[in-house]
C-alpha cells in the first residue's frame, strides 16, 4: 500500500483517482477496518495537511471544514447558539477524548455508520455537503448525501470540502442519544430543530440502516410505526422504536427550552 501526504486539494484528488484509493482523515473508522481487512486500499491519501478545517460563521450560514474535529465543535464559542448548540451538544458525546481529537465532522459523514451521532445532527438542521472532484465541485443536501448503511452519494474520487448549516435566527436545537455502553455510538439518537415559527425537524440516528428525517411537523411518535428499525441483541425492535420515542420527545423540548432561553 502505498501513502501520500498531499499539501494541496488538487494533489489529493489526483491521488484519489487510483484505483481503490482512500482518505485518510482521523483514521477513527478506516484504521479499524482496515485492521479486519474489510478495506484494502492501494493508495492512502493523507488529507491531514489540507486547510479544510475551521468554524466559519458569516451572517446567514455556518460553515464547518470537513476536517474540524469533535474537539473544536464541542469547544467552538459560535456554537453555544441555541440555533446551533445541537452540533456541540452531539460532538461532545461521540467516542472519548483521543476519538474527539482525532476524528472529523467529513470523516464522519463519509463512513456513515448508521449508528453515527453527526447524520442526524446534519439532517434535522438542513445541513448542505459540498464535495469536491478533480471535475469540479456539487453540493448535496443532507439527505441525498445519505444513501443506506456505510453507503452515500460520494463519489470515489470525491472529497466532503465543507458542511454548510442554514443560520435560523431565533431557533432551538437539541441532540440526545441512549448509547451503546460500550462503544458510546447511538443506540438511538434524536436530532431536533424548534423554529420561532412554529415549524420543527426531528432526524433519528441508529435505528435503521442511516439517519433518517421525520415527516415534517409530525409528532415523532405517531410517525415512528412508518419507519424501518432495526432490531439486534442489545436493542430489539420493540424496545429501539421506545427509546426513538423518548429521545425524539428530550430532543424537542430540550430544543424547545433553548429557543425560549429557559433552558441550559
Ligand atoms: C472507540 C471509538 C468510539 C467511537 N464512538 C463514536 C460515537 O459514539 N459516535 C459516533 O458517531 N462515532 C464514533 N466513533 C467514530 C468516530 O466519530 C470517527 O471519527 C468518525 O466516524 C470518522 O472520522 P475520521 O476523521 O476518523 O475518518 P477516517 O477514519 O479517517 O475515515 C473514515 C471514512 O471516511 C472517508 N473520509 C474521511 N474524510 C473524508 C472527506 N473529507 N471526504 C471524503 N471521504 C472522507 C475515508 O476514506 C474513510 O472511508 C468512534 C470511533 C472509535 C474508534
């Protein structure tokens, strides 16, 4: 296996382009499928160097480098905004310390782990991903981006640049999760957004094969017998949809709370 470090974004997708090539980001879900040779790559493409990091708030948006880690999300002042505090709320309960520091909101997406935290998190605030080819550059909603488990619209050749988070003013936003005890992923995880208008997004992370949106407005409850949940030995079917209950009611009135400023 051969490995680059590129400096430049043209390098590294030039490196992308060989055949079963990969990014590296963090490394916190490649090495480890790499270590059970569930991914082979030929060529590993470093993109540790590239300036793809950074909190970028401007007046209507906010935009994450695909390389900000969990550690600057769960530190960045710009989102202690009740608009935005689910994306720290969200990083700062995903893995431990040296996961923290060591993995990346892009990284993250890529892998789409359908017990993953951050998909649910993108999803309820109407997050756009913007990937990058040597062609060119697109941007994808959040819920195009995610196609089923460990499966999304990247292409192979293609890199998430950044994740751009519409600004609603005056909104609340909230993420809860029941973890797993010993990997800390999502047994069930709830994203909600409460907006000054009345309007409200729930997304749901860890019950089916990726991160999902409830049908706008509706009581998550109610809607929960229309989606598809998994069951498995730590969490069976019945027991998954209670807690996607549960979370999804925390969530909103967490958001709720914040929008209103009553809250933490
Ligand atoms: C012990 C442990 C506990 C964890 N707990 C949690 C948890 O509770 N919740 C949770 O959500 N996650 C958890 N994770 C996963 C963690 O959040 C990872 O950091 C994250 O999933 C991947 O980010 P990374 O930067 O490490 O990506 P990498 O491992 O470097 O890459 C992952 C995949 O994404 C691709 N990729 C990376 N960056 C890009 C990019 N910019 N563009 C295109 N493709 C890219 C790579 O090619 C690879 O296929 C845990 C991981 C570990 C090891």
């Amino acid at each position: 296996m051969e490995h680059v470090r590129p400096s430049t974004l043209d390098e590294a997708l030039e490196g992308l382009a060989a055949p079963d090539a990969k990014a590296l980001a963090g490394g916190q879900s490649l090495l480890p499928v790499m270590k059970l040779r569930i991914v082979r790559p030929s060529v590993l493409v470093d993109i540790g160097r590239l300036e793809l990091g950074g909190v970028h708030m401007s007046e209507n948006e906010l935009r994450l480098g695909a390389l900000t880690t969990w550690n600057e999300l769960e530190s960045a002042q710009e989102l202690e905004r009740p608009a935005l505090a689910a994306l720290a709320e969200c990083a700062s309960g995903i893995g431990d310390l040296q996961v923290r520091n060591r993995g990346t909101l892009g990284g993250s997406l890529a892998h789409a782990d359908p017990a993953s935290d951050m998909p649910a998190v993108v999803l309820a605030l109407g997050a756009q991903i913007v990937l990058r080819a040597a062609s060119g550059e697109r941007t994808v909603s959040a819920e195009e981006f995610f196609l089923g488990p460990f499966t999304t619209a990247l292409g192979p050749a293609e890199l998430i640049t950044e994740v751009v988070f519409p600004l609603v003013e005056g909104s609340g936003s909230a993420y809860v999760k029941v973890e797993h005890p010993a990997s800390g992923f999502a047994l069930a995880g709830a994203a909600a957004v409460v907006r000054p208008d009345g309007g409200q997004s729930v997304a749901l992370t860890g019950m089916g094969g990726q991160a999902f949106l409830l049908a706008s407005d509706a009581n998550p409850v109610d809607a929960l017998p229309d989606a598809e949940i998994y069951g498995d030995r730590f969490a069976p079917v019945e027991y998954r949809r209670h807690l996607a209950g549960v979370v999804a009611r925390r969530a909103l009135d967490r958001a709720r709370e914040r929008m209103e400023g009553t809250g933490e």
